[in-house]
C-alpha cells in the first residue's frame, strides 16, 4: 500500500444534517467541487442526493458526471462554461452562473431557441472579491434583461464573500449591503419569478445569520473539516463551566489518510538525510521511509516541520519532502517497523491529526490539502454498516472522460 483515503459517508451526511437544521429555513446546497474536496465527487454525491436542495460544482464536466451517474439534484455550476457546452446543459438540466452582458447570453439565446427550452441561470454579482460577477452598479439592468430574455431562466441570484472567516464582519456585511441594494430594484420581479439568493459559504453560514438568506453554499463544513480557526472558536465555544455553548454544533472529520512505513533505518548521530543535507539527526536515530512524497499530496513546505502518527505516538517529519517519498523520526516509536501503519491525516490512539493541524505545519490551509489530494489515491467508504471501495480507475475515469 502507497497510500490510502477512508472516507466516513456517514460522518458527511451528519454534518449535513447538522448545519442543514442551524440555517433553516435556508435550504443546503452541497458544495462538492474539485472531487468533492478530494473525497471523491460520486460517492459523496450518490450519499447526499436525498439530503441537500441542490449541488455545486465549479467545472461543467462535474456537473455532467453526475447527471451521467443517474444523480438527478439540482446543480449549479459556479465557474467559466464554454459555449460548446450550453446545449448540453439545456438538455440535462444543468443551471450555470451567468454574469455576462454580450455574446455568451446571444449563443445561450440561440442554444435554447434550437432546444426549445431554456437555460436556468444564477446571476452572480461581484460585491467584493473583484473576481467574476457582474458590476454591482450595474448588474440590476443586467438581471433585467436576463428576465425578459424567453431562452433564459433566473432560478437565483447570489455572490460570493471575501473574509466571511473572519469574525470582524465590517467587510462581509458591507458586501451584503451592496448585494441587497444591487438587488433592490428588482426586489418586486425577483419576488413574483421565485429566484433565490444565495451568499454564504461554510463559514458564513454558520456565524453570520442574516447572510442565510434562502440558500448556503457549504463546502469545507460538509466534510467535518472547520473554516478558519474563528469559526470553531465562535461555533464551537464553551461557556465558563466549559459547557458548550448553546446552540453550538460539532462537525466530524470525514477523511482519513493513512500509509505505511517501507523501510527503518539505524542511523548514526550526525546522519544527512534526504535531498539538500538539511537535515543531520542529533543522536542515534531510528528514520522511517514513507512511500509518498509531494506527487502524492504531501506539500513539500511539511518537509522538517510536521509530524506524523505511528503506533499511536507522534513521529516528526525530518529531510525534505521528495516527490514520491518521505522521512519520518520513529527513534521514540520503539515498535515501529517496515509495514507500520504511518497516520497522515485521522486518529492512531489517543492521538489524531485533522486537515487544519496538517495544514499549519505547511503554512497552509485544510481546504488545499484535501483539494489536492491525487484522485488516483485509492479511496474506500464506510457509510454506517456498509463498506465499500471505489477503484482507483473508476475514480479517474470521469476526469478523463471529460476532460476540457
């Protein structure tokens, strides 16, 4: 074993069921971009069909292999979709952001006027992270002509927020302003056609109430894995008696990702290992080899920074991180032995390491860990009593399929 990914569905679906009854009334969209954050975009979605009002995903081919998978939820697409590819969202039913003003909407015209149906958008406006989305000065006017144009249907309306993470909400609420005021003069006609708004993600969904509105965008939270170190602190805080707060909600980590040592190595006081010489054991060590490197996910900025778990006991990361292998200290692991499971990211024991704590080691973020987790890393699923694995094949084949 290389490496391998254990993905709890169970866990995933009560997070979801979770943070779907704090927002209520406000409906849940999954998030399960980038491979379901690298937890695998079919499975997790073949297990949150029935619990969630609607999936996100940011590229079209996502999106496609679900409806080629049978998955019949609602989904929104929420980045760039060629023109190639509109008539094929018009037939399976596949909604896509739209903040266009020139030719794209003609050839969405055109695409549905040959399919005699029309095309179901979400129009996104920019309101602060200066990214995609339509000039919040102007998208009213837009938005306008998108109701009155007969291929069009506007299901939604929705932007996206810069520093919700954060618990200073100056810049998070004055984006809300100027989504509500881009907005207003359309508030009658939105009303009547039943679009939907939408503007919090994860983070904002759980601190900031008033950004619910009628849908929430959760992604990270969907998988158990927090934020930002301030929404846990202000989700998840406790009282003076170390009571839980009320109202506080917990999330479960849904991944695990484990290895195994391939070789221990005796090595003497003084000892370079790895590429560079960076690293010199200071007494008579014990060195694991573990057979992944950053081809396989592990960043290499881990490289004499983090650690991780063997036998239950924590193992530091020594040398630079190689691109297939890497280098961890048992010298206090005294059980530890080529085929020793090596824990990554999950629980050995009393002892467990989850994306964030991984990430900090890298200067990074739990979010880019799991998303970049290689989809041909073997994943296998538990869903309560059930167990099953996706093979590594059948997890490549839709990327593959689709490329673009």
């Amino acid at each position: 074993m290389i490496a391998q990914l254990e993905i709890d569905l169970g866990a995933i679906r009560r997070n979801v069921a979770a943070l779907s009854a704090l927002v209520a009334p406000a409906r849940y969209a999954g998030v399960i971009k980038s491979n379901a954050y690298g937890h695998g975009l079919l499975p997790v979605a073949r297990a949150l069909a029935g619990d969630v009002a609607a999936f996100c995903v940011y590229g079209f081919e996502e999106a496609l292999a679900l409806r080629e998978s049978g998955i019949a939820t609602p989904v929104l697409v929420l980045g760039p979709v060629a023109a190639r590819d509109l008539d094929l969202a018009i037939e399976r039913n596949i909604a896509i952001a739209l903040w266009d003003e020139g030719s794209f909407v003609r050839d969405a015209t055109s695409a549905a006027r040959a399919r005699g149906r029309r095309l179901r958008v979400h129009a996104k406006i920019d309101t602060g992270v200066t990214r995609l989305g339509l000039d919040a000065n102007r998208a009213a006017g837009t938005i306008a002509s998108y109701l009155a144009n007969e291929g069009i249907e506007v299901a939604g309306t929705f932007t996206h927020l810069a520093a919700a993470e954060e618990l200073e909400s100056t810049y998070t609420l004055a984006q809300l302003k100027r989504f509500e005021g881009a907005l207003a003069p359309l508030a009658e006609l939105l009303l009547e056609r039943r679009v939907i708004r939408h503007a919090a993600a994860s983070a904002a969904a759980m601190l900031y109430p008033r950004l619910r509105l009628d849908l929430v965008r959760a992604g990270i939270a969907t998988y158990g894995i927090w934020p930002s170190p301030q929404t846990l602190q202000a989700v998840r805080g406790t009282d003076a008696a170390g009571n839980a707060a009320p109202g506080a909600i917990d999330l479960e980590a849904a991944l695990a990702w484990t290895s195994e040592l391939v070789v221990v190595r005796d090595v003497e006081m003084g000892r370079s290992v790895g590429y560079g010489c960076t690293f010199h054991t200071a007494r008579p060590s014990r060195i694991g080899v573990v057979p992944i490197g950053y081809a396989e996910g592990v960043p290499r900025a881990f490289s004499s920074g983090g650690f991780m778990l063997v036998a239950g006991r924590r193992a530091p990361v020594v040398g630079r991180i190689c691109m297939n292998m890497c280098f961890i200290d048992v010298t206090d692991v005294p059980q530890a032995h080529a085929g020793s499971r090596v824990t990554l990211i999950g629980r050995d024991g009393d002892e467990a390491i989850d994306a964030n704590a991984f990430a900090e080691a890298a200067g990074t973020i739990g979010y880019e860990i799991v998303a970049r987790l290689p989809v041909d890393i073997p994943r296998s699923y538990r869903d309560d009593a059930a167990n099953y694995a996706e093979p590594a094949s059948a997890a490549r084949s839709w990327v593959r399929t689709h490329e673009v």
